[in-house]
C-alpha cells in the first residue's frame, strides 16, 4: 500500500512566497528590481533568500519572468487590441504558438507565454487576445483567453504521488509539471507510484486548480522500459495499428510487380543502381545511378519509391497516411506511415528485386553546373543493398567491392555540389549523429556515435538536388505544390547567437555572413561543444513547413525547394509525387494538407525526443548503480545568476547546478561577461568551461537528472566553508569500498 504524503512546511513556504512573488512583480505599479531590491521591497528574511533565488529561476524557466542588466520583471502584459481564433500547439518547455485560423488577419503564428496557455494542451482550438505591444524575436504575442474545443479528453501520465486521501496524483506531460492532476478513485484495482497510465479527464483544472480524472487503463511501470515507446505514442496520440481495410487494401497488391505495371515506364533494369541506407532500415526510399562521359560530364540518376502508383488519392491507404502524415522513429521501433507491406516490401526499393520508381535525370558540366535534366517514372533494379558504414569501407579500402569506382565517382560530384551549396550561402553543419542503441526489451545498451562522413554526404547532395529539381520543374510549369519553406531568422537571434559563440572563445563579427557561421562550425566541430553549438544555432532559426506559398528555403539558399525522396515516410513527398504525374493541385486542398504535415512533423519529433531522453536516462542511471561516483566530462553551456546549465558527454544530457551547489566558495554574476566568480577563490566558471560533473540523482518519472560539479582546484583550498565532495573525496570513498570487500 502507497504511502500517503503531506505538504511539508519548506512545501508551504515555497507556495506562499512564490505566490508572493508573482503578486508583486505582475502589480501595475511593478518596476524591474535587483535581487537585492526584490529582497528588501518583500521584507524576505535572510535565511529564505537561497529559497527565493530558486523560486525566481522557477520562474524564468516557465517565461513567466525575465531578467535583464541584473534586474527582474514580469513578462510583458497583454494589450486589448485583437481577438482571434485558433490551434494551439504547445511546446515541450510549456509556451505554445497559436495557428491563426484567418491567415489573411494574422499571417503570423501567435507566440503564448507559459504562464498565459490557460492549460491548454496541443490541438486545442483556442480564442487568444494578441498584444498591441511591439513584437519580439518570436513574432507577436498573445494570451489564450477561452479554449473552445478540447482536442482530446485521453491524456497519459505517471503516478507522481498519493495524497492526503489516497487518491493518486498524477504527473501529466502534456499539462506540465506544475498542473495537479488527482485520480478520481472508483473501485479501480492498486496502483503504486511509477504506474503509467492512461486517463480520461473529467474536469478540466486551470493553472491555480486541480485536473480530475479517472482511470482508463494501465500501460505499465517507469521501471519497465518496454513501456517507453507504447506511452508515447499514447501520449502523443499516435498510431500504432492500421484498419483491416487498410491492410487489406495494401495486401491486394500481392509482393511482386506485375507486368501491367511497366506499361509507359523507362526500364532502368539493367542499370548499376544502389541504395545506401542507416545500418537498420527498412523503408529504402531512394537508389542512386552515376556515370561520366568522356568530356567530364556527369549523369546523375535519384530514383525514388512511386508510392504513388499504389496509394491512390481517397483511398483506404491514402486516407490514413493522411491521418498519420509521417513515420515516427524511435530507438529499436518504427511507427510507420504505410503498412509494412508496403513500406518494408513492394515499394521499398529493395536488392536484387524489380520496383517502380520516379526518377530524377540529371545532366552535370566537369564544375558542377546543371546542363539538363528530365523526370520519368522508371522500373529499377538495384544491385546492392549498402550500409553508409560499408560504403564508407568501401570507400576507404577496407571492404572490397565492384562498386567502388561507383562511390568514388559520387564523392566527385558530391564535392562539386556541397561547393556550389556552400557558395550560395548555405551552412553545413557536418556534425556527428547520436543513436541511442536498445535491446529486444528496450534497455539501452550504449550510444552508437555516427559519423557525419562523406557517404551521407554525398546521399544528401543528391536527395538536395532532385528535390529543388522537383520543385523549380512544377513551379516552372505554374502548378501548385507543397513546398519546403524556410523563413530568414530574426536579426535578434543572429545577434544571440553572435554573443554565445563569443563566450565559447570564437570569434565572430556582429553581422555573420553565411561564410562566418561556416567557418565557426569547422572549428567548432573538433571541440567538446560542437553539438550544442550546433543544436543553439539551429534553435535560433525558424521552423522549416510545408506551404503552398513559396518563400524559399534560407537553410538551403534555395529560391525553390520540396520534398519529393521519400514518399514512404512521408505524406508531403506523396502529394508531390501525384502532382508530379498529373493529379489535381487543388490550392484549398494543399493549403489544408500542408497545415497538418507541419503538425504532425512537429508531433513525431516531440514523441521521439522524449524516448530518446528517457532511454539516456536510463543508461545513464544503469552506469550509476554500477558506480554511484563515476566522473563525467561535461561542457558548461550557460550562466546565469542563480546556477549553470551544463551538457554531460557522451549522452549530451543536459543538468542545472544551483549556484548553492557550486564548488567550495560563494560565488558573484558577471552579466557583462556572463560569468561567475568565487568571492574568496576568484574561481570563475564561463560557457565553454569543461568541468567534471558527477551524477546526484535521477527521477525518471519527471525525467531529470540532477548533478554535481567537483570543485576547480582554485576552490578546493575553501572546503571549510562549504564543505563538498572533492574529486579526491570520491576517490576516497571508491577506496574505502573496495577495501570493505576485502574484508
């Protein structure tokens, strides 16, 4: 039986001083105040400080405050200037972006700070008041006033705790760590803490008052990571199992093509085509030809699954990609957009079997120049099935193979291609990939670094090429299509992204060229903090869509782009494949359809990033119980007043260390130089700082790890003040260990 659980008094002070808190700085005659001040105008006694600091770093975390030149202020207030209507689509983090239902009202997404969601969760359809307020970095601002249509009343969630009745409290991640969440108890058999569950809500709470549910069903526990994948995709309401008519339409096609379906294709048959894939797909969507003449010419030929031959517009297929827009792909688990039938077989370009294609022709000049080019729908068969790692073997004789003189030849054009890329102002980012590798059961086993090397460089070249190709061809014969956009970042964010890199010691002028930013990635590639470079960059740029309305792709440095190369994982890449070969381009229908590919998109990502996390911190977790002092190498990413944010490698795990758990000292914030400074050690702590870092805790419920630094060697001297354990400490007790063993 659960134990039941009481506020505690540190429990009730932290709820009355933040209530405390936020009356103050949200009040009208409110002015942005120092720590200090902010201490002082609230008559906080000195032992409560450290709790107000914490309580303050609470709340920028939410965005329900801000800090700025060393002084606090709530987030701006909302004007009364525009209603309007819309879907909401919430953010991990807890701010959500409004999706104006008028676009010719309110072009622009509508930005909704944490604290004025009102509890919506993602899809609600929502009235929003927007500011009259200048527009930040995130465009214009707004606050949800009504939520006018629930997307969904079935929510999943994990016991957090029991109340003071015994009613299970329910830790919800769609609502957010802050929402209670209480269990309405009806006979329902035992639950335990750590159970995940699903649950429908019978009473929508709000920021200040409790959610109600009731029980649905039991996924499983925490501690099962088989449960990992089956709550997300309830989570995120996903789907997992197609409709008997669907599978029955897919398994009408039979496993093998049939004549009748070569009628009007280019045979390509007797071609040398292959495909180069991740160690453990199965859904080849794409094979590649190449060859040169003897005036330096190359010929270039992407050849591309045509899903579209076998899943028709309205049908059972059809409809449910739709539905589904997109494959979801977690560690070791697929959650495909088409049946395997389909996906992993009749239209997955497999070796040494006869499949239908859509086929990019491409004509290049000795430098890389587009000479011509054509699309036709082919019939290929591909000679070999490779590995980016076997090609890359290949590549560097490791392996032998006929098909090197094949690959080396793509490693010419490739080079030629990512020049002109580059040249137009294109940023290649060339970063390694992180995979976090599971068993059958779905335990992770360890983190498979891949290699972003010239193989999938060369793959993306070519996919890049025939997707603008694709585009600038339909454009030029004035149909409409569903584009990949990408809008130009806001000049603010260039400018946020100038100053980190600074702190990390490079250099940078105040307005980057493209040439700049490439050059930093170059350099920065071969530090320990490449990746959340990378990751920051990418962060500051706007989302790349799917529209009807072409804007360009600012990424790419492209006028014209789409997705076209693979149409069995995604839907967009079908509706271009259709209009491609003469369907209808009906711009209400794409404009409908666009929309939700985006959403979706967005959907899948967030689903795959919250298993990925969980499996990270499950490894992690494994290696503490194997060695509870383990030294972690970490990189420090961010400085602020009340703590520093730290990245632990190889898991590239993020943690936050209050500035009361820092080192053996007292420590001052810089904001010029956005550092901390030991009062008595001088020991100072900036972003790009590689400290040792070793693991505290981890909640797997909330998904947290909490960490601690070992102390600078400046600060060790200092232990009587704030007695830590040093590096040496934890030596010490590994050593005591060992010698109990002994014994």
């Amino acid at each position: 039986m659960a134990k039941k659980t009481k506020k505690s008094k540190e429990d009730r002070l932290k709820e009355n001083l933040l209530k405390t808190i936020r009356e103050f700085l949200s009040s009208k005659k409110a002015r942005p105040l120092s720590f200090e001040e902010l201490i002082q105008k609230l008559k906080i006694l000195p032992e409560h400080a450290p709790l107000i600091n914490e309580l303050l770093q609470s709340l920028l975390n939410e965005g329900e405050v801000s800090f700025s030149s060393g002084r606090y202020s709530y987030e701006s207030s909302i004007g009364n200037e525009d209603l309007l209507k819309g879907t909401i689509k919430m953010h991990p983090r807890g701010f959500g972006f409004v999706i104006p239902e008028d676009r010719s009202a309110f072009p622009e997404d509508i930005f909704i700070p944490r604290h004025f969601t009102m509890n919506a969760v993602d899809g609600d359809k929502v009235e929003v008041l927007v500011s009259s307020l200048p527009q930040h970095d995130k465009g214009p601002e707004g606050k949800v006033l009504n939520i006018l249509e629930r997307s969904r009343r079935h929510l999943a969630g994990i016991i957090r705790e029991f109340g003071e009745n015994e009613e299970p409290i329910v830790y919800v991640p769609m609502l957010g760590a802050n929402q209670r969440v209480i269990l309405k108890q009806e006979g329902q058999k035992l639950l335990t803490v750590g159970d995940r569950i699903v649950i429908e809500v019978l009473e929508w709470g709000t920021k200040q008052s409790v959610t109600i549910a009731r029980l649905l069903h039991k996924i499983g526990h925490i501690s099962d990571p088989k449960c990992d994948i089956p709550a997300a995709i309830e989570e995120y309401d996903l789907k997992n199992s197609f409709s008997p008519l669907v599978l029955k339409e897919a398994e009408k096609f039979g496993k093998r093509i049939k004549p009748s379906d070569l009628k009007g294709r280019r045979d390509l048959r007797n071609e040398v085509t292959f495909t180069i894939d991740p160690d453990t797909a199965k859904d080849f969507d794409d094979a590649l030809t190449l060859t040169k003449d003897k005036k330096g010419h190359y010929f270039l030929g992407v050849h591309i699954a045509d899903v579209s031959h076998y899943v028709r517009a309205g049908s059972y297929l059809d409809e449910e990609a739709k539905n589904r827009a997109n494959s979801t792909y977690f560690p070791g688990v697929c959650v495909p957009m088409l049946p395997k039938e389909l996906s992993e077989n009749l239209c997955s370009l497999k070796a040494n079997v006869a499949r239908l294609t859509a086929s990019v022709f491409m004509e290049f000049d000795p430098a890389g120049e587009l000479v011509s080019y054509s699309i036709d729908r082919s019939v290929i068969k591909s000679v070999k099935r490779l590995t980016y790692r076997e090609a890359f073997a290949i590549l560097q004789g490791k392996k032998k193979s006929p098909l090197k003189e094949n690959l080396e030849l793509m490693v010419e054009l490739c080079r030629l291609l990512k020049r002109k890329r580059i040249d137009r102002g294109s940023v290649d980012l060339a970063l390694p990939d992180l995979v976090v590798l599971v068993d059958p059961q779905g335990n992770p086993t360890g983190i498979d670094t891949v290699e972003y090397d010239i193989t999938h460089q060369l793959v993306e070249e070519f996919m890049l090429k025939a997707n603008e190709m694709v585009a600038t061809h339909l454009d030029n014969l004035g149909k409409n299509l569903a584009f990949r956009v990408h809008d130009e970042p806001a000049s603010e964010n260039i400018q946020d992204f100038v100053k980190l890199t600074r702190s990390f010691g490079f250099e940078m002028p105040d307005k980057p060229t493209s040439y700049a930013i490439q050059k930093l990635f170059n350099e920065a590639v071969k530090s320990p903090y490449g990746q959340y470079l990378a990751t920051s960059y990418i962060r500051r740029m706007k989302m790349a869509y799917y529209s009807p309305e072409n804007i360009g792709h600012y990424g790419l440095g492209l006028t014209h782009y789409c997705h076209f190369t693979s149409p069995i994982r995604r839907y967009a890449d079908l509706i271009v494949h259709r209009i491609l070969f003469g369907d209808e381009d009906n711009l209400e229908y794409l404009e409908e359809a666009t929309l939700h590919c985006s959403e979706q998109e967005r959907v899948s990502a967030k689903a795959e990033m919250s298993v990925i996390l969980l499996k990270k911190l499950r490894l992690i977790q494994k290696e503490f119980i194997k060695d509870p002092y383990q030294e972690y190498n970490a990189v420090v990413t961010s400085i602020k007043p009340f703590g520093i944010t730290i990245e632990v490698l190889p898991h590239l795990l993020d943690g936050f260390i209050h500035i009361s758990e820092i080192g053996n000292d007292f420590f001052d914030y810089d904001e010029q130089k956005m550092q901390l400074r030991g009062k008595r050690s001088k020991v100072t702590y900036n972003m790009g700082d590689t400290v040792t870092a070793v693991l505290k805790s981890i909640d797997l419920i909330m998904q947290e790890s909490r960490w601690e630094i070992l102390p600078k060697e400046g600060e060790k001297n200092l232990a009587a003040l704030k007695p830590k354990k040093s590096r040496k400490d934890f030596k010490n007790v590994k050593k005591s260990k060992r010698n109990r063993k002994k014994r």
